[in-house]
C-alpha cells in the first residue's frame, strides 16, 4: 500500500518517519539491516504508510507492549492490513482471561514429553534429507530442506495429507508474506474453507490428531464452536507451515558466509543450544501489531484510543541498548534474554518445536556437510512483509 494516512492532532510531527514496512529501503539485500535503521530515530514513531501505525523501535518498548495487554489489545488483529481473515485467529487475538482458556488447553499438547518425540522425528527426517541432498553438491536450501522438515513434522501432527505440501505453502505464503490485500484475503478464505472441511469430518469421525482434539474439545461452558476451531486450526496451520521455513533459510545463510563460526560450531556440538538463542536473537521475523484500548501517555506521546502500533521482533534483537555489537553473532554472548518469540501472554506456544527443529538442523547438517557456501552467481533475495523471509537460497559444497 502505497498511500499516505494523514498525520492526526495527537501524533507529534517529530515522530513522523516515512516508512513503509512492506518495502523498507535496501530490504531485499538484507532485510534485517534495513529494519536496523530505524534505531537512529526516537523509540516510538509513527508512519503515514498502511493506514498509519506507530512503530516500537527499542527492545524495552517492545516488551512492554507485547506483556501489557490491559492497554495494546491483540483483539482487533495482530497483522497489517487487517480485517482480511474470515474468522480470529485463536489464541492469539485473545486477552486473558479469555485468551488463558485457550492456552490452557494447548499448552499440554506442546508439553515437554510432546517435544522430546517431536524432535526424535526431526531429527530422522532431517537425517534423511541430508544424506539425499548431499550427493548432489548442491540444493536450493529452502525447497529442498526448509520448507520439508517443520511442514512434514506439522502435517503429522495435524494429519493432513503430506502430497498436499506444495498446495498448503502457497497457501501460507500468499495469506501472511507476499501479495495484495486482495491476493492475501482470497489466500484466507482457501485455507479456511480447506479446514471448516476438515473439522466437520474430524468431529464425525476423530482421531489422535491436534485437529481432532480441537473440534471434539469440551470447554466448561460447553463444546468449542465451529468458528472457535477454525480460528484455533487457522493460527496453527500458518504458524506452522511458514516461521521455521524463514528461520531456518537465515539461520543457513550466515552459516554460509561466516565459515570460522560455523567451523566453531561443527567442531563443538554442545554449543548448539546457545547459537540457536543467538542466531535467532539475530534473526528475528515478525512484526505483529496491536490495537491501542484507551487513551494514555506512553513514553512521552499520547496514544489515543484505536491507534495501532507495530511490534517487530527484529528490532528488539538488533537494539545496541539491550545487545552489543548486535548486528554480529556472537555463540559466547552471555544475558540472552531475546523476544523474537515474544514475551507475556502471548509468548510463541509452538517455540519448543521451534528450538528442537532448530537444533537438528545445526546438528546434523553440520555432521554431514561441514563445509558450504552460496552458490557463485545466484542471488539472495529478501522481503519485508508481516513476517520477514527469503525467496530462495542455493548453497554449494564440494
């Protein structure tokens, strides 16, 4: 969206910093650097771009907003632009104590007993993968491995069909990264058509799967509606079939270009821990928003009640005043306290399986084909959208 919002009374001209978050300059060399620009301006601004929103620039701004939901409501949306899904996403556009019914509910479904068989999984497919990638010398990273082991891993676990795999990215892709308002909307109604389908037939007909737990879940007041499980599957299916893939292609990227670290890490496995917290400090994807729900001063400007402010994960990992040097990775930082996962209420239920499906990756990639690097020649593209990413990543290895 190319328009401009005009400024209201209540925005200081000072804060105003022309922005457009779907197409920051320089993004698609380095999609992370060009968000670390904003840290030259104040610590809240606000952009006339995308019907205009304030932007949380700093790590201790950000936290605030993420835990403090009595004044930023999840409950308009939590992406730009908004209104374009059929139905809430579940939990996510919940407060407590709304919000707690459900996470009470998924929590135990990723418990640690859950996680420890969900990444013994991962870690076969992930061996498996690599030692039918390595012959070749070569792959394009995210085809061929990113968008195979969490997708397969999150299909199981919802029982849907892995020959669908392709068809359910795209979906993904297209509702929360890439195209129109138009395109994402029409991307929305697919998947929630796809799924009402699914959760009829798994209320007839349940099994073990997570779709089925949800649609046959017994709430106190009574059985979960059909708008509540679509809602709650929605969130599931494009949280599942999409952070990881982005996750994964940048934590393969420094990789590439940082030999000495990735040697490091090779030659230490018991490191592996630390760099995922770092890399992913490093590399972190979303940017969700929230709804302002009174009027109040926060951190000298006066927010007014409807406004909505931006939330980017990437900013808070990137901020000099919580991290030194943060544009580097360092696997010996110490006080690694990040958000990319988010903080409070809200905090991401699917980063347990997210770490474990990270750590396979470091370790058995790096057992099997040590020594890599990008393709000479190929180009590395990047995008700024609802969650940062990648368009492809060709790596090569003797």
């Amino acid at each position: 969206m190319t328009d401009k919002a005009p400024r209201p009374p209540h925005i200081p001209e000072n804060r105003v910093v022309d922005f457009d978050f779907m197409n920051p300059p320089g993004a698609s060399e380095d999609v992370h650097r060009a968000w670390a620009e904003l840290h030259q301006f104040a610590e809240l601004i606000w952009t006339p771009y995308n019907g205009g929103h304030w932007i949380a620039t700093r790590a201790n701004v950000i936290e605030e907003v993420q835990a403090d939901y009595v004044h930023f409501s999840h409950r308009n949306g939590i992406s730009l632009p908004m209104g374009l899904k059929p139905v809430r996403y579940l939990p996510l556009e919940a407060d407590p104590p709304e919000h707690t019914v459900y996470r009470q509910f998924l929590n135990p479904i990723f418990g640690p007993s859950r996680i420890g068989e969900l990444k013994d999984e991962a870690r076969a497919l992930t061996i498996e993968l690599i030692e039918r990638i390595e012959p070749r010398g070569e792959c394009e990273f995210i085809g061929d491995f990113a968008e195979v082991l969490p997708v397969t891993i999150f299909l199981k676990i919802v029982d849907l069909p892995l020959s669908e795999r392709e068809k359910f990215l795209k979906w993904a892709s297209e509702a929360i990264r890439i195209g129109t308002p138009e395109t994402r909307r029409n991307a929305f109604l697919k998947i929630s058509e796809y799924l009402s389908g699914i959760i009829e037939q798994r209320r007839r007909d349940p099994g073990d799967d997570l779709i089925s737990r949800i649609a046959t879940h017994q709430f106190e007041g009574g059985a979960m509606s059909h708008e509540q499980a679509l809602g709650m599957t929605l969130v599931l299916f494009v949280g599942g079939l999409d952070t990881v893939v982005n996750m994964l292609a940048f934590f393969a990227l420094f990789l590439a270009k940082n030999p000495e670290q990735r040697r490091r890490l090779a030659a230490d496995p018991s490191m592996v821990p630390m760099a995922v917290e770092e890399l992913v400090r490093r590399h972190g994807l979303t940017n969700t928003v929230r709804t302002v729900t009174k009027d109040f001063e926060f951190h000298g400007v006066q927010m007014k009640e409807g406004d909505i402010i931006q939330v980017p994960t990437a900013l808070h990992g990137l901020d000099e005043n919580r991290f030194e040097c943060p544009l580097n990775v360092d696997f010996d930082r110490e006080h690694l306290r990040h958000a990319t996962f988010g903080n409070g209420p809200h905090r991401c239920i699917g980063a347990p399986l997210g770490r474990a499906e990270l750590s396979v990756f470091l370790e058995e990639w790096l057992k099997r084909i040590p020594e890599f690097s990008v393709k000479p020649g190929s180009e590395v593209v990047m995008h700024s959208n609802n969650v940062l990413n990648m368009e492809s990543l060709h790596l090569v290895w003797n």
